[in-house]
C-alpha cells in the first residue's frame, strides 16, 4: 500500500561540535582477523543487508537493471531473502505484488518489522505478511539509511547533509500520521550510515567526495553532535561491536575496517569496488559480515575472529 502524507519540518540549530574521549568506545580488545571471506554472486547492485535474528536469514536490498544508476525511478527494486552462506532463498521477497520500488537502499530490521529507503522515502513491512507502507519524506533528496532508536526512526540524506527523525518509527497502521522532523542539517558531515549507540545516541558516517574524505560522529539524545574520528573517507556502513569498537566500509579504501578510538582504523577486508552498507552477526566467537559491493553486484561474507 502507498501513501502519501503531509508531516511538519522542524529543524534543530545550534548544535554544539567537540572531540571527546568516551568510555563506550574504549573498546582496545584483541584484534580482529578474517579467518574466512566468501563471495556470492547473482546480485543486481546490491546496495544494503540486514540480518534477521529470528529466522536467521539476510536481507539484501537490489536495485536491478543492467546499469548502477541509484536515483532512477525505474520500479526495478527488490529485497531478496538470503541465506547465510549468501544463496538466495527468495529473488524478490518485498515488496509484495502491485507494489513498486524503485532503488531500495539502507535495511533496518527489528523483531517482525523491515524499513528500507527508497530516493525519497521510507517504507516498512511486516515481515510476515509482507504488508507494506510507503511513507514519502518531503523535501529529502537522497534517502540512504535507517536507524532505529527508542520509537523513533532516523534516516540519513548524504546529498543534502541532512539527518531526518520519524515519530513513530512503526507508521504501518494507516491511520497513523508521522511526525517529520530534521535534527541535523548543513554540519558539512553528508550522513550516511547510522547506528545506535549504546547510550542511545545515534552513530554517523560521512560519504562525500574522494577529495572530501568525512569521519565519524555521534548525535546525543539532547542534540550534542560529537566528533568522534574526521577525515576518514568515504564512508557507507556503520556497526557497533559489542566491546564499543566500530566496524565501517569505506570507499576511498575499497575496504571494510574496524576504528577504535586509540588505535583508528584497522583495515580488515580490502579489494571491495564499493562496500555498502553491511549486516551484522555477532557471537562469542566472533564476527560474521555480509557486506554488499554495490558495483560489483556481489555479496561477501567475511568472518572475523579474535
């Protein structure tokens, strides 16, 4: 189902920047190593993957067609279900029939919900009954990648330098109107991956151009913007790990890494043509990565180990 709504634009100023040393990314644990990296193929321009704890299955993001273009509006997007060995179980398993899409981006799953962004808007499915909800962002022009945080819903726009906020971030219900707002705008930061923090602030990376390498930053609850790490690339994907360390793709390096406030970033997997933003599974053992390379239209899955 499609709709459309009219929500109010609030901005937040007078956001405050400043370099600090924070406990929660004191994580100087044992170094990450690859004890494995498998590529699978028969993706189009895979651009996001998300990992679903419940049926333990991925959740790749496609735009289709035979040409990387990511702002057309060619309805040739998909969401594919995949195993974890990255086979594909379902081609198209969102959206349902008579639904289009047109070049999905950033996936966030949680308990039995999915949000994708879609060029200028967010949708969100039911993950059982594939029931839908396309929520239009007004004045956004590249959404890129969600975040769920509390009952809120954040979504990343890396071409207006802008971080929008959804309240509340589960709209399926139709009878629900969403209230828009934008707690960050033109801080020269062009967000692209975001995560939670576990202090509930909300973890950003800048993507811009490879002459304007963009870093790391964190969005407090009370609208504090921090700078964590500047001047690191390119960056796509975000993740926290457990021990507070950070892993991210860069595209600039054509890698993914892993950043930790003392020791910066520790490169971990290379030789990617554009490592997207990535899915996640960690155990006690280590780390298990599915990172789509968008222009390669391949998906590697790398497993990390300490």
């Amino acid at each position: 189902m499609k709709t459309g709504l009219a929500a109010g634009l609030t901005a937040c100023a007078g956001l405050v920047v400043s370099s600090f040393p924070l406990q929660a990314f004191a994580g100087e644990s044992k170094p990450l190593r690859v004890i494995s990296d498998h590529t699978a193929g028969g993706f189009q321009f895979p651009e996001s993957a998300a990992y679903d704890p419940r049926a333990k299955v991925f959740y790749v993001s496609q735009f289709g067609g035979s040409k990387l273009d990511p702002a057309a509006k060619d309805g040739q997007g998909k969401i594919s279900k995949v195993a974890l060995d990255g086979k594909v179980i379902e081609e198209r398993f969102l959206p349902a029939a008579g639904e289009t899409m047109n070049k999905p981006k950033g996936i966030w799953v949680k308990a039995n919900r999915l949000w994708v962004t879609d060029i200028d808007s967010v949708w969100i499915f039911d993950l059982k009954t594939k029931k839908g909800r396309k929520l239009d962002i007004p004045g956004i022009t590249f959404a890129n990648d969600p975040t769920v945080i509390g009952t809120s819903l954040y979504v990343s726009d890396n071409r207006a330098d802008r971080l929008y906020r959804i309240e509340p971030a589960d709209f399926l219900n139709a009878n629900i109107a969403p209230q828009i707002s934008i707690p960050l705008a033109g801080r020269s930061i062009y967000p692209n991956g975001v995560h939670p923090g576990k202090r509930g602030e909300v973890l950003i990376v800048g993507f811009q151009s490879p002459k304007e390498p963009r870093g790391i930053y964190s969005l407090t609850k009370d609208g504090e913007l921090r700078e964590l790490a500047k001047g690191l690339g390119r960056l796509d994907g975000v993740y926290q790990l457990r021990d507070g360390s950070l892993l991210v793709t860069d595209w600039n390096s054509g890698s993914l890494s892993r950043w930790t406030e003392k020791g910066g970033m520790e490169k971990l997997a290379a030789h990617f043509k554009g490592p997207a933003d990535f899915a996640t599974i960690e155990d006690g053992k280590g780390v298990t990565v599915a990172v789509p390379d968008l222009p390669g239209s391949q998906l590697r899955i790398i497993r990390l180990s300490r």
